[in-house]
DNA sequence: AACGAGACTTAGTAAACACTAG
DNA sequence: CTAGTGTTTACTAAGTCTCGTT
C-alpha cells in the first residue's frame, strides 16, 4: 500500500520506545515517518557527532567550530575526489557512470550494485534509450556525460559550485562516519541500528559530541558587544539612535502621495490563493463589515484604544501588557491581497553609535602600537571580540575579514596594514571580555535600571498600531554590523556586515498615520503605503544583497491567520493525500523520464519529509541541498543492506549544513529508477537533472490547489504527532507520563524532520545530577520502607493509635517518595532521548496546535505543561478554539 | 524557461532571564 | 544571596515560494 504505510508504520513503534529508533527493525522500511525516523536520528545523529568529533578535536574543543557540520572539512578539505568533481574529476573520471567515485569506492560499499545498475539499464532499454535521448537535448541542464567528455559540461556547473575546490565532505565525511561507525558504533546513536543509545561510550559519542556541539558556535558573537540599547547613549549620542523620538512630525515627508488606493490596486490583482480560500471558509457567517470599522481609526490613536477591539477584554487595562485577547481568529475574513487597511509605527531602533576604546587599549601592528581610525577600530574590534572563536583561524574567514577591513581603513593604515598575521588584537579581546563581566556584575540596582530602559523602548517601538489593534512587532532592532559569520562551509564568512543607516531603510506605513521619525540629522531612504505586504520596515543587507525587514510578531493576527492558514492546506491534504500518493507510485512507470523523476522526488519528499530543494550559487553560499537539487554523491544504493532491500543511503548537507544522513528501504521500482537517474552522470550532476522546484510546484499545484513541496512537511509533521500521540498515550498514566509521552510523539516529528541541535555543553553534567538526585531517592525510599517495616512490626504489639497514626504517616511518605522517583524516572529518560534533538522547531513551525491542544483537553493537561506562555500567546487561536474532539 | 527580486517561513545558537539548591 | 542550571528570548541566517521580466 501506500508508500507510507504510514498508518502501520506508525503502529510500529511501541509506545514507548517510539521514539527511540532503536528498534529500528523491521518498521523502518515501511514506515516512513515514524520508523523511518528513527533512522534518521541514528545516523544523523551519530554522524553528526562524528563530525564533530572530528572538528573538535582537530580544531581544538573551546572554539566550537564555526562549521561544526562541515565535517572535517574544515581545514584540509582534502579534495574530495568525488565531489568535485567539476574540475579535474571531470576529467579524471569521465565517464563511469557508474562509479564515479572511484576513489570513494571504499565507502561507497555499493559498488557492485552499480554493475548491476548499468546491466539493469540496458534492461530497461527503453527508458535508457529515452534518458539518453533527453539527456542530449537536454542541454540546458548541464546534463552531462552522456556523450564522453559530458564530463566537462557538468563540470562546469559544478566548477562553479566549490569553486574553491576544495570540496566539502563528502569523502571526509564518510570516512567520519565510517569511522565511527565501527568504532563504537553503538555510541553514536543508537537508533535505527537498533541499538540504542549506547550512551556510554564516552569517548566518541559523548564527550565528543559535546564538545562537538559547540563547535558550531557563531557568528553572532560578532555582532554582540554592542549591546543593547543601554543607558548609556540615550539621548546623546545618537544621531542614528532613535530615541531622538522627537516630536515633530516628519510625516510630510515625500512619496507618500501615491495614493493608498492606487498601490493597493495595482499589486491587489492577484488571484485568490488556496489560503485564502481556505480561510474565507472558516468563518464565512462573520463580515467584514466591522473590521471596516476599525481599519481607519484615527491616525493618532496610540495604544490605549486598541483594546477595543474586542470589548470583553478591555478591562484589565492597566495592568500588563494589553488586554490582549484580541479574537482575531474570530473576525470574519480579510479582503485578500490586503494586508492592512491601517498601520503606524515608530520605525526600527537603531544600533548604538560605536564606542571608541579608550586609549588603554591598544591594537599592535608587527608588535608596535598603532593608534586606528576610528572605523577602522571598529571593525578591527569586531574580529578582537572573537578571537577564542575557532573561526578566527579560517582561511576564508580570514581574507574575507581582512579584504574587508582594508577597505574601511584610511590610505596610511591600508599601507602600513597588509597583513593580517602581524595584527594583534589581544587587548581588544581581553576588554570586551571584560566589559562582559562588568555587565553581570552589576548591582541589582543598575541592571533593574538597564531593564526599565529596556522595557521602555519596547514600549515605544515594540509596538505597532494596525488597523486599529496593538501589536507586537518582532524584530524592531535593527541588525548591528559585525563580521557576517554564515553557517556551514560559507564562502562569505568573515566579510563585514554593514551599519545600517537610515537612509538605507524603507518605511511602510499608512499614508493617513503618523510617520516615524528618522533619527535626527536623517532621512529614510524612502516612506510608502503598501498594504500589499506585511512589512513596517526594510532595507537591503550587504553580504547577500538580500532584503531584511521588520515585521510583526509571531502573536499578531497576520501572522497567526497565515500560520493557521498553514494547517489548513495540510489538513487539506491530508484528504487527498492517498490520491497523490497512488499517482506518484504510478509515474514510477511512466516512460518519460521527467515525470519519473518527478515522481520518485514527491515521494521522497512525502516519505522523508525532505524539504524542496531551490537551486543555490554556490558561490554565495554553502553547499547545502534539498531534494530537488540533490547530487549524485549524496545518495548511494545498497541492493541489500541490513537485511533489507533496496535500500537507499542518503548523505547530504540540508538547511543550515545540518547534515542528514540515512537508510532507507524504498521500493523495488524506486531503486531502478535511482539507478536510472545515476546512469551516466558522476558525482556533482543532479540526481534529478530533468526536475527543479517549480516544475515539482506546479505539479502539486494542479493535484490540489494551495500544495507545494513543503506542505508535505508540515502534513506529515502534524500528522505523525496526532497518530503517535494516540498511540503513545495511555489513559491511566500521570499526567507526567503523559507528558512523556507527547514528548516522545514530538520526537518522533523532530527525528522525521531532522531537526538537530547541539548536545548541551552541560549535558553530562546535568544528566549526572539528575542520576544522583534519582539514587537519592531510591536511598530514601529504602530507609523509609525499613521504617515502615519496623512500625509495622512494632504495631502488631502495641496496637495503639499512635503508631497506627505514624504508620500510616509513612506509608503516605513512602508513596510519596515513590512518586518523586519516578517522576525523576521520567525526565531522565525525556533528556537522554532528547539530547540532539531540538523539538522546539517543530513544535513551532510544523504541529498543528490544535492537535496538541485537543490532546491536552481529551487527557486533561494543562497546556501550559505543553507550551510556555510565548507559545500559549502564538497559538491562542488554537487554543481558544480547538476541543478535544478536533481532529487533523 | 531562466532569472532575479521580493516576501515570508523555518532554523539553530547564544544571550538573557528565571529558578533552585545550597 | 550566590552560583549553577535550566528555560526563554533574541537574533539573524537560510530556506521556500511567488511574481514580474526578459
């Protein structure tokens, strides 16, 4: 049946050890979501750490190492053969098919599968045929090889890729992996293999994934000295910082005159998209007529009116924050295309002006003091801060800083500065450290006094009035400059991040509300009125030429609508799903090898919940894939793996270079077909060299209105959660059991769709306390049951109330203390199955709330055991209307 | 079709904060 | 109250997908 085999897959897993992979057994195979996911894990997992390991140690654990994924990378980069293939592999391999790497060989234990691929191709003469065919007009995409020298063209594509040549893991990587592998195997993680966790193994695993973890670290810290809108310059310094807040009215200003109605008419064209469709269905009895209403509220209004909104609530007023509770999710629908009828902010909040060092400290230059520029200070300051950051000893990393910071420095520094190794900025490093320290050091009184301020400025620019409601605005800091610091192997990391200035930022606004004002001394670069989009502010980022924008909070109406919106076309989904499902299994067959691929894609989008996949230049950034543009090298087939079939092992680099890595055991006709799609190309072609993502997108277009790639994500996120949770949920369990296990039913989301993270730095730490709190209690549960024996004992002779009264006092204690003990239990086991892996993103992004929420009230959990109060504010929609009866 | 800009969602980590045990 | 920990928030990079152009 279905490839999913979803439902029985999903059966698979025992309540508890779901999660846990570990069993990977025979469910891997069908599963897909569920088992299958576990079987990410494990190799994720374990790889990762490897990886890790692997960084740590070479770089040397403190730093983390800014790619931690990037596998041993890193330095050496050793070529890897097969992956660049581009270049010199072109040449040196042109043209086996089917091994290209011949190098890699040894990893790739297929090999001789690859023999068979080729037979088997004739086989199929006539696909083969076909391929070809397609492959010689098929030019546009590189498509390669198929003529000798093929090679070349696909070189070129990939030439361009790793142009550095050096090409990213794949070799390294394997090798890691392998390594670790039969290492202690077990160690890493335990999943699908079947083992399970081993946690034990201290060396590999543990220790080195700690320490592996922190390797990532990043690039942040660059930015971070800079603080926060502190005390300290508010009202002087700065000309850029907003708080000039002036009064005046800037509003004047200038475009503005384009009528609101103009603009909204020309982008308002557009069709009505599946959301929206959706979301009219919803409440389809309410009007619009009252937002009407409250759209034009009076330019000045200012906060307090907004409450009204929703008249109820009003009351509690002063105390906190609003009254919130605006229903929005019971307003009937927006007109489409319209964003907003009514929007007044304040405009971003600028990065504090820079701080010059005080004179005491100095930057050396071939061990001679020299006295910078102020710019040049800055910025040089900015590579000081982050000097015990593994990533400062990059070469990359490096040039691109230094070609930077040559550019900001005055023609006498740029001269006497040429090379970066002479330049010593210890003291920059040790005062920033210091100045951090003085931070948490200070008294009660300062630091409450910091916070004020701080609340004061959200206050003012946290804030945005729209269409008459109070809302939160997300992001209202503008980014401060620092050295971009991209994640993975990224080809720009190091290059300085821009200050940005008013006159680089847009405003959107309502042309009838009061403009924020520029800083004074400024000018926005530009102030329009388009309720087109959801956007307060934006401007355009140096390092990628891409746009930031400020916009609303996750608890607003037009995020919450869209993400709402978002479930919708899952649910959606899921009711076609099976459809979709038995025509992609179709096309398998098809003789076009364009709609093959097509098909076999959508199925490892929907069974593995791999993201699309866009194209990317390599060139500005690192070399990460999706489904659609995964290569040659990231997939090898196994004819026979662990006693299964057909396996497929995938090893790639995903979003944010987490790396994924596992088996999987598809389908006889989706491994021919893979062999099929290898055929004649070498590592760095496509896979999929006839699909891209909007050819996938248009096809899901039309099998349901609304479905793009990622919608799978989200439905088999949501819909593993609810199965799993029926599942795992036992009606006589604690509520802390209970808790357990939607963790685990959220697990086993966050294994499908490989979110990772870092193992804690003080997870051994933690996890040995909690041990200890745990044999303490089995220590006093021991001595309190000996007590209660010898009360026992001692009341079958005295029988006197007394010591009835303390026995059954003790008993009371004792099933107290064995309450705590498994309590204890119970989050010990919680963490170890969690240490990689982030829930958080899917609880987020992915699960219906509803479904959780539904779930609360079947079993009678508070919610807030489930979600933190930013969660309860994000999903309130949810909240307030799901019951237990809601069903995805 | 290929591109590129634009808009918005998704993602992991470090800083900030809250909480607890000592 | 302090230090150590665990949790939440801030931050911003990195994806997806749409749309207008060429």
């Amino acid at each position: 049946m279905d490839p999913q085999s979803g439902d029985s897959g999903i059966g698979s897993p025992d309540p508890q050890g779901v999660p846990k992979p570990s069993e990977g057994k025979s469910k891997k195979t069908v599963e897909n979501h569920l088992n299958g996911t576990p079987n990410h894990v494990s190799h994720k997992h374990s790889s990762s750490s490897s990886h890790k390991h692997h960084h740590k140690s070479s770089s040397g654990d403190k730093h983390k190492d800014p790619n931690r994924h990037k596998h041993g990378s890193s330095g050496e980069k050793s070529k890897d053969p097969n992956r660049h293939k581009h270049k010199e592999h072109s040449s040196s391999k042109p043209k086996d098919p089917n091994k290209p790497s011949s190098g890699s060989s040894k990893d790739h234990s297929s090999k001789p599968k690859d023999g068979h691929h080729s037979s088997e191709k004739h086989k199929h003469s006539s696909e083969g045929a076909e391929k070809h065919k397609h492959s010689s007009d098929g030019t546009e995409k590189h498509k390669h090889s198929s003529e000798g020298k093929g090679k070349s063209s696909s070189g070129d594509k990939h030439k361009e890729r790793h142009k550095d040549g050096s090409s990213k893991h794949s070799s390294d990587k394997h090798r890691s992996d392998k390594v670790k592998k039969e290492g202690s195997s077990s160690s890493s993680k335990p999943k699908s293999s079947g083992d399970v966790k081993v946690k034990t193994e201290p060396g590999l695993s543990e220790k080195g994934a700690s320490p592996t973890k922190l390797v990532i670290k990043k690039e942040k810290e660059a930015s971070q000295p800079v603080v926060n809108w502190e005390p300290q310059d508010s009202d002087d310094d700065v000309p850029l910082a907003v708080r000039a807040q002036g009064e005046k009215r800037a509003h004047e200003s200038d475009s503005d005159d384009e009528p609101l109605a103009a603009r909204a008419e020309k982008k308002k064209i557009k069709k009505e998209k599946p959301a929206e469709a959706v979301a009219r269905k919803r409440k389809a009895e309410s009007d619009d007529d009252d937002d009407k209403p409250i759209a034009k509220p009076k330019p000045k209004k200012k906060k307090g009116k907004e409450e009204k909104a929703t008249p109820e609530k009003g009351k509690k007023k002063a105390k906190k924050e609003e009254p919130e509770v605006w229903k929005w999710w019971e307003e009937g629908p927006r007109e489409e295309g319209v964003k907003w009828k009514f929007l007044e902010h304040k405009g971003p909040v600028f990065a504090p002006l820079y701080e010059p060092l005080p004179d005491d400290v100095q930057f050396l230059y071939d061990g001679k003091v020299m006295k910078l520029s102020e710019e040049t200070e800055e910025v040089a300051g900015f590579f000081g801060r982050m000097l015990d950051h593994d990533y400062t000893t990059k070469d990359v990393f490096r040039k691109n800083f230094f070609h930077d910071w040559r550019k900001v420095m005055t023609p006498e520094e740029r001269k006497v500065i040429t090379n970066l190794d002479k330049c010593d900025f210890r003291q920059m490093d040790v005062y920033y450290k210091q100045k951090s320290e003085e931070r948490k050091q200070m008294s009660k009184e300062e630091k409450q006094e910091i916070k004020k301020k701080n609340e004061a400025t959200v206050e003012e620019y946290g804030f945005c009035n729209i269409d008459g409601h109070k809302q939160r605005i997300g992001n209202f800091k503008i980014e401060p400059p620092g050295l971009f610091r991209g994640r993975g192997d990224h080809p720009k990391m190091g290059m300085l991040k821009k200050r940005v200035r008013p006159e680089d930022v847009i405003i959107n606004c309502s042309k009838d509300s009061e403009y924020p004002e520029a800083p004074a001394g400024h000018k926005w670069k530009e102030v329009r009125h388009d309720n087109s989009v959801t956007w307060l502010a934006s401007w355009s980022e140096n390092i990628q030429g891409s746009i930031k924008y400020v916009m609303l909070n996750a608890t607003s109406r037009l995020k919450g609508e869209k993400d709402w919106m978002k479930y919708e076309t899952a649910r959606k989904l899921h009711k076609c799903v099976d459809r979709i499902r038995a025509q992609y299994r179709e096309e398998w067959k098809s003789k076009e090898m364009r709609i093959r691929q097509r098909a076999v894609a959508l199925y490892f989008i929907d069974k593995l919940a791999l993201r699309a996949g866009n194209e990317k230049d390599s060139d500005e950034a690192a070399d990460t894939v999706g489904c659609c543009s995964l290569r040659v090298e990231h997939i090898n087939l196994h004819r026979e793996h662990e006693g299964k079939e057909f396996v497929v092992e995938f090893d790639f680099l995903g979003k944010d270079s987490i790396r994924y890595h596992n088996f999987v055991a598809v389908e006889k006709k989706v491994f021919k077909n893979l062999q099929l799609f290898k055929e004649n190309k070498s590592d760095g072609d496509d896979l999929f060299d006839r699909l891209n993502t909007t050819i996938l997108n248009k096809h899901l277009q039309d099998m349901m209105e609304g479905l793009t790639a990622k919608v799978f994500r989200t439905y088999n996120a949501s819909n593993t959660l609810q199965q799993q949770l029926k599942l795992l949920t036992n009606s006589e369990d604690s509520v802390a059991a209970k808790i357990l296990s939607y963790n685990r039913a959220n697990r086993a989301v966050a294994i499908l769709c490989n979110h990772q993270r870092s193992v804690p730095k003080t997870f051994e730490k933690s996890m040995s306390n909690l041990q200890a709190k745990i044999d303490k209690k089995k220590e006093d549960i021991k001595k309190s049951r000996k007590e209660y024996k010898g009360l026992k004992a001692d009341y079958k002779h005295k029988r006197d109330a007394k010591t009835a009264g303390m026995l059954e006092r003790k008993k009371k204690q004792m099933e107290r203390l064995e309450e705590q003990l498994m309590k204890l239990e119970v989050q010990a086991t919680d963490k170890e199955e969690n240490k990689e892996i982030a829930l958080g993103t899917s609880k987020l992004n992915y699960l219906d709330p509803r479904i959780s929420v539904a779930w609360c009230k079947k079993w009678e959990v508070p919610v807030e055991k489930i979600y933190n109060k930013t969660q309860r504010e994000k999903f309130a929609w949810a909240i307030d209307m799901a019951d237990e009866t809601f069903e995805f």
